[in-house]
C-alpha cells in the first residue's frame, strides 16, 4: 500500500456517523491530568482554555489512555491561536505537563509523540539527538511549508502501532510507527494565552474483523457515492435494509 493511501479501516470509519455526545465525552480531556494553566470548559468537555501565562508551555490528555483499536478524532485549533509551539500527538501518563518557557514539549521526551504545527515536524525524543525531527507531512520539499488549517484529524491506530493526520479531506500519512505495546493518550502542548483548542472523538473500531455485512455496506455505499447516499431510501429494498445501509438499524 502506498504512503499516502487512505487504510481501509481509517476509511470505514470516515464512513461512519459521529460518535453520540456521550461516548464522545467519555473520550474528551481530561480535567484532572493537566497543566494547571489550563482548564476544560464546565459547559463544553470538548475544548480546553489556556489561561494568558508568560513562558509557559501547558499540556493536557485524554481521560482514556490506548491499547488497542483504532480511533480518531477531529481538532479545531485556529491558526491564530497556535504561537510558537503549537504541538498535537500522544504519550504516556509519564510525559510531563508543564515546563517553564515556550517549547515544543510534547515529542521532546522518549515518552510522548507530537506534530509540531508550525514547523511541520514530527517530534520524538528530540533532546536525545542533535539532527533535526523528520519532516511531516512527508511529502513536503526541504523548503516548503504547510499550512495546518484551523480544522484537522488526528488518527491512533494501537493495531497497527500508528499515529496519522487528515487535513483537508487529504490523508498526510504515517507520522509516527512502533507504538504498540503501550498506553497512549492524545495530548496537546500550548503556549497561546486564551486560546481554546476543540478535540472530539469523531468514532473507533476494535481490531477484530469486520462482520461480512458491515463489509458488503460499505462497499454498496461506496458504489452509490457520499454525495447521493440519500437516494437509498428511494431503491426498491425493504426498509431493514435500506435503515441498515444509512446506518439507521
């Protein structure tokens, strides 16, 4: 498979409708495991407010830590509220939270893994060597930059031991391989005072395979096409079926 192409699980999960609000809650920051320049929003578990302290650089994880499965979830961080060290990934509950000045925390350490927005740089254990963090994403020439908009994806695959991002409604490609075996949770490291950064977990799926229906709907749904998926309520198919094909079942 190609570097860039879409994994088929990654793909069925686009497919599917939004986790509910409670099962997404349940995958939302963690009020209790973060820098105390931070705080989850009372009225929105989904997005975190960073309080305007000078060098500083704050993080904040997930209330569930990973091992299995794959899962993903959509960001909405502006562009203008990112600063000099706008950083997304994952890490253990052994990564630390907070550090004194502006830096790219997250991936500085052996014990977390992070996109650096502004630089296009994936970053791991980087204070243990002197080259620079590989490019990402990999496409991109020496010198070209890439311009993360405000809404993005981010994708944990414990299966496979992967951690990708869509932007764009473009697949970037692995950013990060070798994960598995550990607890991961998504993390975010901040320096921009009153900024507010939105994660919500868009749905997930265990590693076993998938059922042969579940296999046969997507393949029917990629035939009718995402932009014509309302014409299965018209086709001459019992109701079950055609509930079963819009997820309605």
């Amino acid at each position: 498979m190609s570097e860039f192409q879409i994994p088929a699980r990654l793909e069925y999960i686009l497919d599917m409708p939004m986790a509910s609000y409670e099962l997404a809650s349940l995958h939302a920051w963690n009020p209790d495991d973060r820098s105390l320049n931070i705080f989850v929003k009372e009225t929105d578990p989904f997005t975190l407010h960073r309080h305007p302290v000078a060098q500083s650089t704050d993080c904040i994880r997930t209330k569930i830590g990973y091992t299995k499965g794959i899962h993903l979830w959509e960001l909405n961080w502006n562009s203008r509220q990112r600063g000099t060290h706008a950083i997304i990934g994952v890490a253990t509950d052994k990564s630390p939270l907070h550090c004194v000045g502006y830096q790219s925390l997250i991936g500085s350490n052996p014990e977390s893994w992070g996109w650096d927005l502004g630089r296009n740089r994936a970053c791991h254990n980087t204070k243990a060597t002197n080259h620079p963090p590989p490019i990402y994403p990999k496409m991109l020439k020496q010198d070209e930059v890439f311009v993360v908009p405000d809404k993005f994806m981010m994708c944990l695959d414990m299966d496979e031991g992967t951690l990708s991002f869509l932007a764009d409604g473009q697949y970037l490609g692995v950013a990060f391989r070798g994960l598995k075996g550990r607890k991961l949770h998504p993390i975010v490291s901040a320096v921009w005072g009153h900024c507010e950064i939105t994660m919500r977990y868009v749905n997930g799926m265990d590693p076993n395979p998938l059922p042969l229906t579940d296999l046969c709907r997507r393949t029917i749904r990629q035939s009718v096409g995402k932009s014509r998926l309302n014409e299965i309520k018209k086709l001459n198919l019992p109701n079950s079926i055609k509930n079963f094909l819009l997820f309605k079942s």
